[in-house]
C-alpha cells in the first residue's frame, strides 16, 4: 500500500487581503499544496513561520513593521541555524529587491503577474530544494553580474568559490542554471534524465557550497561560464 505523500505546507505574508486570498484560492486547489497560515505583515510572518514551521513562505517585500527582506533575512539568512524556504512573491521587479531577497536566502523571486501556474511552480520548487526565480528577471538579473557598462555597481548574489574543477556535463548544467533553465528543460535539452540531472546538482553544489541553483547560477555568471545575451 501507497503511503500518500502529505501536502506542501505553505504560509502566505501579504499585508493585501485580496492578494492573500488569491494565492490560498489557488494553492488550496492544489492536491499537494495547503495553505496553513496567513500574516499580514513581517512581524507577524516572522513568528508564524517560526511556530508553523511551513515548508514555504510566501513573502511579499513592502510589508508594514518588517519588510519581506528583513524577514527573509531572519527566517532564511546565512546566520539562521535552521532556515526556512522562502520564496518572494513582488509587483517589483527592481534590482535593489531581487539582489536583497537572494543574498537575504531566499531560494526563489517571483512576480505577482506570473501567473498561478508558475505560483505553484515556484512553491514545488522551494519545497524540493529547488529554486525558482521569473523568468523575466533571471537572465537579466545575472547578466547585470557581467555588466561592464553599468554606472553603479550592484550588489552580487553570494557567489561561492569552487572547491574541485567541475566535469564538462557539471558545466554544461551550470550554464543552463544560469540561463533560467529549470531541472526538466535542462534534462531535455541534454537528453538527460531527471535524476541525472539533479545528481549533476548536488554535485556542483558540494563543490560550490552552494546552498541552492541561485547561488550557482551566479558563480556561473561571475566567473564568465555564461556569455551575456542582448
């Protein structure tokens, strides 16, 4: 007898009750997915998630009291014993944001206007120790690592340094981590299996130390493994 596997835990932090609403709707409908907690601001999302203890946290960044990056920080950053997953969900996309919620440990970056599907990607993903960050963002985001035009350098994604020379697969896998491919696309394109694939990952990531593909894809762009697109 199959023992079902229980349901992604997940706690929503939007101070708009209208968007709360939406992501429960749809995340409830979802045969593995439930919502266990609401909060209304990062105060209350911080101490939720602390007692909860959820799978996912959905984060939006202006929040009253506490903003989802200093939540993120608390609930997710490098100096956290026990991290959670957190994903940020923002009608922003700006670089100041996106760079804060990564190097803040979250393990995803979403925007409001992706729509639902991609909402329960990015929530399957942050549960599997995968990331997900939108499309729209991604490419553009870490291209900007590369960017030797820009006026004000940004704040790069915590970049760590490699332990052991990677294979050629290993590289091959890096490099679509940092175009903003996902685990299934990447076994596609290199008519790999799935589990291939994410044993590619755990390999690059012990010889990284990196604690997910955000902070491999940003190696990759950062130690020119990836060449910048128009």
């Amino acid at each position: 007898m199959t023992v079902p596997t229980p349901p992604i835990r997940v706690l929503i932090a939007d101070d708009q009750e209208m968007v709360r609403t939406g992501f429960r709707f749809f995340l409830d409908a979802q045969p593995d997915i439930t919502v266990v907690a609401e909060a209304v601001d990062g105060e209350e999302a911080v101490a939720l998630a602390r007692r909860e203890r959820p799978d996912v946290c959905l984060l939006d960044i202006r929040m009253p009291k506490l903003d989802g990056l200093a939540a993120t920080r608390l609930l997710a950053g490098p100096e956290v014993a026990d991290p959670l997953r957190v994903v940020v969900v923002t009608t922003f996309d700006l670089d100041e944001y996106v760079y804060g919620a990564l190097r803040g440990g979250a393990c995803g970056f979403l925007l409001k206007d992706s729509g639902p599907t991609l909402l329960a990607e990015a929530v399957r993903a942050a549960a599997a120790g995968d990331s997900l960050v939108s499309p729209s963002v991604t490419v553009r985001l870490l291209r900007h690592l590369t960017d030797t035009t820009t006026a004000t350098p940004r704040p790069a994604p915590p970049a760590p340094a490699l332990r052991e020379p990677l294979t050629d697969r290993e590289a091959e896998v890096v490099r679509l981590v940092a175009l903003g491919r996902t685990n299934a696309e990447i076994a596609a394109e290199l008519y790999v299996s799935l589990s291939t694939v994410k044993t590619h990952l755990s390999s690059v990531q012990l010889k990284l130390a990196a604690r997910n593909r955000v902070e491999i894809a940003a190696w990759a762009w950062q130690h020119g493994q990836v060449r910048p697109g128009p």
